[in-house]
C-alpha cells in the first residue's frame, strides 16, 4: 500500500480538472500536491509553502522587478483554441483567472479560480469554478491558515458535492524556530470526523540542510513506517547523497540511491542514480551536465545501465540570448549510433526578461513540424508559470508594485527636477555606472507601472505632459542599486 505526501489530493485535483477542462492545467494542483522543500543545501533550501504562484518580492531589492503575466493565449497546430486571464489587486496578488476556449469563432468561459488575502498577502481561500450551460458551478475550494510569522498552519480541501461544501481533506504543519517544516500531516474526511492518512517528518542540520525525511502512513489506527530519505552534504552545503530506504519486514531495507558531483564553481556535473538488488549497489541511470562560463546549463547527457555497459538514451541542449534567457530546449534521441532530433521548445522575450512566445515543434521527416507539449512562461529566468499540450503561446505581462517609498538617502545619485513638474522632467543619473543596463520605471501612487524605459545617459529629458496630477515614484534600478524618488506633478 503506497502512500505519499497529498498523492489523493493530487489525484483529486487532476480528476477535476481533466474531467472539466481537459487538456488545461496550471501549476496550482502541483503547487497543492506535494511539500516543496528541496534539499540542496542551504544556498538551495526552497519551501514554497504550497503557495508558489504568489511569491511577492522587496521593491528594493536590485532584481525586485517581479513581471506577472494577465493574458496567454494558446495554439494548438490548427490555431488558436484557449486563452487564460489574470485580474490583479492593487497591490498585484492575482484576484481571477480565468481560461476560455474559441468555439464557433467566439470566446467561451470554461474555468475560474478565485483568490482572497490577509493583511500580509497570503492566500486565504482558492475557489475552482467550471462553467456549464452558461453558469459558473464550484468545484472545490483551499482554505489556509498561518502562524504568526507567516508560516502555513494548515489548508483544508472542500469538495463541491450535492450543492454543498464537503471536507475532503486537510493538511497541517508544524516548524523549528527559523521557519524549517518539521511536520506534516495528511488527514482525510470520512463521513462526520478526520481521518489520518499519511504525515512526514523531517531533521536538519545547523545550516538549514536536510538530513532526513520520514514518510509513515496511517492503517488500523496506527502508523506505520514506509519510506524514508536521508541527505549528506559537502562543506558548501551541497548535497552529494540521498539515500531511499523502505521499510521491510520490521528493518530499513536500501532501496535507491542519488550520488552527485560538482564542479569548481558549484554547477552539479553529474548525477548517478543506483537501485539496490542483491544486497549490492547497481548502476541504473545517469545524468551528465555542462555549463557556459556563466553557469548556464548547456546539456544534459541521459544514459541508461544494461549488460554490464551505459548505453546513451537522450540529450537535451539548451541555448541562451546575451541576457541568459534561454531561448531553445531540444532533445535528441541515440538511434543507431548517431543523435536524431526529438521535439524543441522556443522562447522569445522583451526587455525585461519576460517570454513573450513559447512554441513546441516535433522532428518529423527531416524538418520541424508544429506539436503539442508542455511549454513554460519565463520572467527574470525563473519559470513562473507551466502550460499544457499547447503547441505555442503568446503572452503578455504587467507590473504592479505597492507600499512604495522613496530612498531617504543623503547620497542618492538621482536627481529629478522641477518637482513638482507641469509638462517635461529632467533626469540626472549622478555617478551612475552607465555601462550597466538602467532602467527606469515609473509608479503612480497606486502602485502601478505607467512608464518604463532604459537610461542610457546621465542627463535624460522626458515629456510627461500627458500623466494626470498626482504623486509618482520614479525609480532607477541596476544590478548594483536601486534609487526611488518621489515626484509631484501639478
């Protein structure tokens, strides 16, 4: 009997959203799936909390410039056939998205997740909606609690069954006092009381690492030991082991094991992947990486054990614009002692490291041919957002930014005048290093972006004679600093 972390909520989520919208699926059911604590050392240490689609960033910080996409639109090989839409608060968490499809050369309503917040911007509450003859119908819905210091408490799934809300599941969390999950717990609705399902328990060391991950699962009113991991870490915090051990016959019985390598500067090189079989090791995959001398992931070399010798699967390559944004995924396949093109993914972007396109394209009699796969949305290259089963999209992005003060610096090399201004502004960039990208945006005091551009010079004449009166942040961002500056205009 396997049981794993949330695996029926999962399944849960996927039955509904595949029986009501098939082929349209958002990161949200993963994000809700599994616990994403990754242990790759403390450089590495990711636990997104169950929320990942809604990571805020500090405006001040000199990559804070976090872009959120409102509309994609999705092709499939004979055109377009869906389009999803994010509506944003003032202060930029996500309201509704909604996903519609082109029937009959028109736009139809097919789903709807709705958001709410508390004061600190976490997510309260999650409602799936799916339209049915003309008549949006729930579906299920997230509630979440926090802890004081923002960590997520519990979330409790409801499912929408017989014009009622019924519990489905819930899960609840505990943490050590630098914010590291210690636990979690699984429980499921059984008619009038919870019912426990699975939980996890996991250690660290002192630098945050993870050293071990106890999964057990709940059967005739005990636990029971099922899985377990186990991480070893070099002097940097990276990991070199994990170890999958299953619970057997009253013993912890080796099961798989992860062995990485590393090179000078950190990249991960290599990754072997053992099976244990006959009280012995045995090889059974590995993966082999290079990188650019700035640490971009060139390939990714896939083989495969059998007979005593590594026989080569795939390749996948990446390639990269001057900004680091990649623009081509393509897997190659070994046939025959020579490498045959698979599919590809391209990507294209603005100035703001935003992908404004994505196509996926399948090797077919010796040229590329539109397909169908999973293609991702870029911004500040971090994938921020996954599609499915499109053959491309079209993307647009916006900004929104609140709380905004301006820098209350002595030293502050910006300098705007007149302030407050009728019509045009000057700008002067004050020993600001040119031969960096700089860029300045403009907020009104709502906190939306109403003007964006790159400064090339130190002295810089804009006609804002169009802005409406009011207050206006005018913030100046590199990769060293970042300048904000408060102006009135009259």
């Amino acid at each position: 009997m396997k049981y794993f972390v949330l695996f029926f909520v999962f399944l849960f989520l996927l039955n509904n959203i595949n029986a009501q919208d098939a082929g349209v699926k958002t990161q949200d059911a993963y994000c809700k799936s599994i616990n994403h604590i990754k242990p790759e050392g403390k450089a590495g240490l990711v636990r997104k909390n169950m929320i990942c689609l809604h990571k805020e960033r500090n405006l001040f910080s000199p990559a804070s410039q976090e872009w959120k996409w409102d509309t994609i639109n999705g092709y499939d090989t004979t055109g377009i056939f869906d389009r999803q839409i994010q509506a944003f608060d003032i202060n930029g968490h996500v309201l509704v998205r909604l996903h519609q499809r082109w029937h009959i050369n028109q736009w139809t309503d097919s789903l709807k997740y709705s958001y709410t917040y508390d004061f600190n911007g976490n997510t309260m509450t999650e409602l799936l909606e799916y339209m049915k003859n003309n008549t949006w119908i729930n579906s299920y819905r997230f509630s979440y609690a926090y802890d004081a210091n923002g960590n997520l408490q519990n979330w409790v799934l409801e499912n929408w069954a017989t014009n009622t809300w019924e519990y489905y599941s819930r899960c609840t969390f505990t943490y050590d006092s630098i914010g590291n999950t210690l636990s979690d717990r699984l429980e499921l609705w059984k008619t009038t009381v919870w019912e426990n399902n699975s939980k996890d328990t996991f250690t660290y060391d002192s630098n945050g690492n993870m050293l071990s991950h106890l999964h057990e699962y709940w059967m005739n009113n005990s636990w029971y030991y099922y899985l377990r991991y186990t991480y070893i870490y070099d002097a940097n915090g990276s990991l070199l082991t994990k170890l999958w051990e299953q619970w057997q016959s009253s013993i912890w019985v080796n099961n798989f094991r992860n062995t990485y390598a590393y090179d000078f500067y950190g990249n991960r090189i290599s990754d072997l992947y053992e099976h244990w079989q006959t009280n012995s090791w045995v090889d059974y995959t590995r993966n082999s990486y290079t990188y650019d001398v700035i640490g971009n992931k060139l390939t990714d070399l896939y083989e495969f054990w059998e007979n005593n010798a590594w026989l080569i699967l795939f390749r996948d390559t990446n390639t990269y614009n001057t900004d680091g944004n990649l623009v081509t995924f393509m897997r190659e396949s070994w046939q025959s002692g020579i490498w045959s093109n698979d599919y590809k993914n391209s990507f294209t972007y603005d100035e703001n490291g935003n992908s404004l396109t994505g196509k996926y394209e399948v090797w077919q009699d010796g040229s590329w041919n539109p397909g169908k796969g999973n293609l991702d949305l870029y911004s500040d290259q971090e994938i921020i957002y996954r599609i499915y089963n499109y053959h491309r999209y079209v993307a647009k992005f916006a900004s929104l930014y609140t709380s905004i003060s301006e820098n209350q610096n002595d030293n502050c090399n910006l300098v705007i005048y007149p302030n407050p201004f009728s019509e045009k502004i000057t700008i002067i960039t004050q020993n600001s290093n040119l031969s960096q990208k700089n860029t300045l945006t403009i907020y009104s005091s709502s906190g939306y972006l109403v003007l964006y551009r790159q400064i090339t010079d130190p002295l810089t004449h804009i006609d804002l004679s169009a802005f409406s009166s009011g207050i206006y942040f005018f913030r100046l961002s590199n990769r060293e600093s970042v300048q904000i500056k408060k102006v009135i205009k009259e």
